[in-house]
C-alpha cells in the first residue's frame, strides 16, 4: 500500500531479529536464543520467500518446514471462485487452485464450507507498484549474512565497520554477487563495485556525523549522546565489531566510547572540510566506485532544530564536494539542495508566527 500511495517510491528493509524481545513477545517461540539461531534463521528466509510470493505472484502456495499456506484442510467450494478460474487468460486453472471434491458427509450448513473441496493457493492484495517489487535492504555482520544477501540480490547496510572491515565486507558482498551472477531484482546484470548510483544497487556504511563550526553544533552533547545510544547497544556485543580487519573480534564486554568510535572514523565531528576528508577516505580506502552512506545526525540530547541545522549544514556544504569527488549525482538531489537556504528560511518564519 505504501508504494502504490507514494507512486513506487517505497524502499523495503528487512531484518532477522534474533534477541528474545524482538521475536517471542507475540505468543510463539520462534527461536532467538544464541542456541537456536539455525531454527531462528531458518524460519527468518523462509518468510522472506513468502514475501516475494506475495508480492510477484498471482496466486501462491508455500508449504515449507516451518509455514504452511495455506493449510492443506482448508475448504473452500465458492462458485464465484470456480467460475473465475474457469475463464481462460486468468493465469491459472481451476485445478490449480482448488482440490474439488464432493459435500462433507460429516458437517452441515452453507455449501462453501460444508464440503470436502480445499483451496490451494491463495492471492495476497494490493501487490506493489512497482514491478517486480520494490528494492530490498538488510543490515548485515557477519560473512553469513553478507553472502546471502548478496546471493538474493538485496542492497545492503553495514552499522559500524571501520574502513578495513568495511573493505572487506564490500569485497565479501561483491564477490558472492559475481560468483552468483549479480542477481539484481530487475535482473540489470553487473553493477559497480561497493554502490552504483545508476541503479541504486549495492552496500552503503553508516556513520555518525556532527558538523562543529563557529555558531553549529555541540561537540560535547553530541559526545554524550552517541556514547548513551552505544552504552545501549554494547550490551548485545556489538563491539566485537569495531576490531580491524584481520584483528581478532573484541570481547563482547569491551565498552566502546565515542573517542574509540571517532579514532575509527566511523563518528566523525568537525568542520565541514574534516568530515568531507573522512568521508572520502572511506570511500577510496574501501574501493567505492560510486558512494552513499547513511548518515546519523540524531544523538539524545540534541533539540530537533539542531538536528534539522546539521541535515542543512551537510546539504549545503559537504553534500555539493562529495558530488563533485565522487563524479556527480541524482539530480533530484541537486534540485532540492538548491532550494534548502529558501526552504530554511520560509520554515523558520513559519515557525516563527
């Protein structure tokens, strides 16, 4: 629905929880304890296939180790749906969807359901705008999941790699994806190394971000927060992480603060001058041919003018040279950074009545 409201503009993200809070809360153990991550994983890529079902297909089954659709005791005698299936150019047959049988002898009431007719396959609707579906996104770690998104062709998120993990994750991703074909979800063959602007396929780092200048920014709450937010996330060993290529992980207990975070480049505060610098060196030391990166500008304890005053200050004035060091880009982009010190003002006066 999302993508048929916005015109084909959704992006889809998805991610196997794997903490206990994130995946048994509703009832059902799905399995997220560190001993059930096979069963956790195994379920997790089969709902993914049944996604792409839902979402490509007319109509659909899937009977698979952990999910049954639909179940095979299912009935289903409509006539409206046998006259359907009847006619020709639907796609599928009357045999396909339905096991006809005669009534139920066992059971009463209305003829739909007092039978001993199954349905087969089921219709998930509305299917999205774009075809065949909309572009997907996973967070990955480890090499694991790294080579199975590369093999489905999904575009990828790497949360905190410093530059020599980050390498060799992008080598990872890339070479699975030769390896595999470079399956890609519009099947457009071969793209660039790291991240291809053309057809917005590939892997982008996260880094954190605050622009400090005379009159802009807070080095000092910027600090706190980025340390609160990993104070949070060191508690599932995320740490471990942060060690260089080729570097033994670091122990699970190892509390990172945002000195470490900044000595990895991966929170960069600074002039707008610095942060370009760092960026760059992100993109060239890792091989990017193309670059994009997601960038976090929100830290606790920040005011929400201040976060809207970096997400300018980057557009205006680190944006326009990482478009021209790294060969150009959208020109969606370009039109809407050109507009910002308009668009500023007119919100600021706005606020202001």
């Amino acid at each position: 629905m999302l993508d048929i409201l916005s015109g084909g503009r959704a992006e889809i993200g998805v991610g196997r929880g794997y903490q206990p809070r994130e995946v048994e809360v509703l009832g059902r153990n799905f399995g997220a304890t560190i001993q059930d991550q096979e069963r956790n994983r195994s379920y997790f890529e089969e709902a993914f296939d049944i996604i792409l079902k839902c979402w490509t297909q007319p109509s659909f089954s899937h009977h698979g180790e952990n999910i049954s659709i639909p179940p095979s005791y299912t009935k289903w005698n409509h006539p409206q749906t046998i006259a359907f299936f009847s006619e020709p150019n639907v796609g599928r047959t009357v045999a396909d969807v339905l096991s006809l049988g005669g009534p139920d002898m066992y059971s009463g009431g209305n003829p739909v359901v007092a039978t001993t007719t199954t349905i087969k396959e089921i219709s998930v609707f509305p299917q999205p705008f774009q075809k065949p579906h909309p572009q997907l996104w996973m967070p990955m770690t480890s090499d694991r999941t790294i080579k199975w998104a590369a093999q489905r062709g999904l575009n990828g998120m790497f949360m905190a790699e410093n530059n020599s993990r980050l390498k060799r994750n992008v080598d990872i991703y890339h070479q699975e994806c030769a390896a595999a074909g470079f399956p890609d979800y519009k099947n457009r063959g071969e793209f660039k190394r790291g991240w291809d602007s053309v057809k917005r396929r590939g892997v982008v780092p996260g880094r954190w971000v605050h622009i400090s200048k005379k009159g802009l920014g807070d080095r000092e709450r910027w600090s706190r927060g980025v340390q609160h937010g990993w104070d949070y996330y060191g508690g599932f060993g995320f740490a471990a992480i942060l060690a260089e290529a080729g570097e033994p992980y670091w122990p699970v207990t190892t509390r990172v603060t945002t000195e470490i975070l900044e000595k990895k480049e991966i929170a960069i505060c600074g002039s707008p001058a610095k942060v370009i610098e760092t960026l760059l060196r992100c993109k060239d030391s890792c091989g990017f041919e193309d670059f994009a990166v997601n960038i976090e500008f929100e830290t606790g304890g920040l005011q929400t003018s201040e976060v809207e005053d970096q997400m300018y200050a980057f557009a205006e004035e680190v944006m326009p040279t990482l478009r021209r060091e790294c060969g150009g880009g959208p020109d969606i982009l370009r039109s809407r950074v050109n507009v910002l010190p308009e668009l500023r003002s007119h919100l600021r006066n706005v606020s202001a009545v």
